[in-house]
C-alpha cells in the first residue's frame, strides 16, 4: 500500500508546478493581483512540500524521489496543456 506521505509528497509536487507554470503566465500578462496570491500560494506548497520531502529522506526513505520527481513532471505537463482548455471549457469557449 502507498504511504500517505508519498501521496502528500506527489500532489504537492504536482500543485507547486502547476503553480509555477502560472506564474510565469501571470507575469507575462502583467496580471499583478493574480502573480501575487500565486506567490503565497507557491510558498505555502513549497514549504509544505519540502518539509515532508526531507523528513522521509533524513530517515532514508530514498522511495520519495521518484513521487517528488513524477509529480514535478506531471504538474509542469498539465500546467503548459491542460490550463487553458480548462479555463477556456469553463469560460463556455471552445
């Protein structure tokens, strides 16, 4: 059975990234007010993310790796293809 911390350390990862994503996004569009609840929200998630990350591995549980890894992966895939169609697909645009 998965370990709840694995879970806690992939969906972190995987939030953090998709958050990332946005960032950029935001500070591209210059859409100040969204760049900065996103950069609390960013912190949150990465403190959150990296205590429980290094707490497993100070007592070498070394599994985290790939959960951190595939997370961050998969969090920077959504971010870059998924976003737009679900904004656009909840805006009624096609």
């Amino acid at each position: 059975m998965i370990d709840i911390y694995y879970i806690l350390i992939f969906l972190s990862q995987l939030l953090f990234n998709i958050l990332k994503v946005l960032e950029i996004k935001f500070t591209y569009e210059n859409k100040i007010n969204s760049l900065l609840i996103n950069s609390v929200l960013i912190n949150l998630v990465s403190i959150g993310s990296l205590f429980v990350s290094l707490e497993r591995l100070f007592i070498g549980d070394w599994i985290v790796l790939p959960y951190y890894i595939s997370g961050s992966l998969l969090g920077k895939w959504i971010g870059m293809t998924k976003i737009n169609k679900l904004k656009n697909f909840l805006k009624g645009k096609k």
